[in-house]
C-alpha cells in the first residue's frame, strides 16, 4: 500500500508539516527516476519522444522564443 492508498483509507494517519511535502517530494522523485530510467537516463532521448509526442497530439504548440522582442 503507498502511501495515498494509506492516505485515503479509513485508518487515522496523521502527518506533521513536514512530512506531507517530504512524502509528496519522494513521490515525484521516484516517478522521475522511474521516467529516466525508461530513457537509459539519456535526456536527449527523453526530449526526443516528448517533441514527437507533442507533433502527434493535434494540440496547438506556442513558441515563445518567437515572441520575445528585443530589449531596449
């Protein structure tokens, strides 16, 4: 059981303030970890199948480095 299975449960399971954000942190550390590790930890890869990911949605993509204008 994870720790939200526990959360949500009908057992009592009380956290003090800094264990909610450490038990939210490690989650999003370990579905970082397990996400690198699908790539070979290999970014280059991972950004690779984003951006094609991101051609095959149909969702319109906005560019905001061709937004930008020049400071003065």
């Amino acid at each position: 059981m994870n720790w939200l299975e526990n959360f949500m449960s009908n057992t009592t399971f009380e956290l003090k303030p800094h264990q909610s954000t450490d038990l939210v942190l490690r989650e999003i550390w370990r579905t970082k970890d397990r996400l690198s590790a699908a790539y070979g930890h290999d970014v280059d890869r991972l950004f690779a199948d984003a951006r094609q990911r991101q051609k095959l949605s149909g969702h319109p993509v906005v560019n905001l480095q061709s937004k930008r204008r020049k400071t003065r």
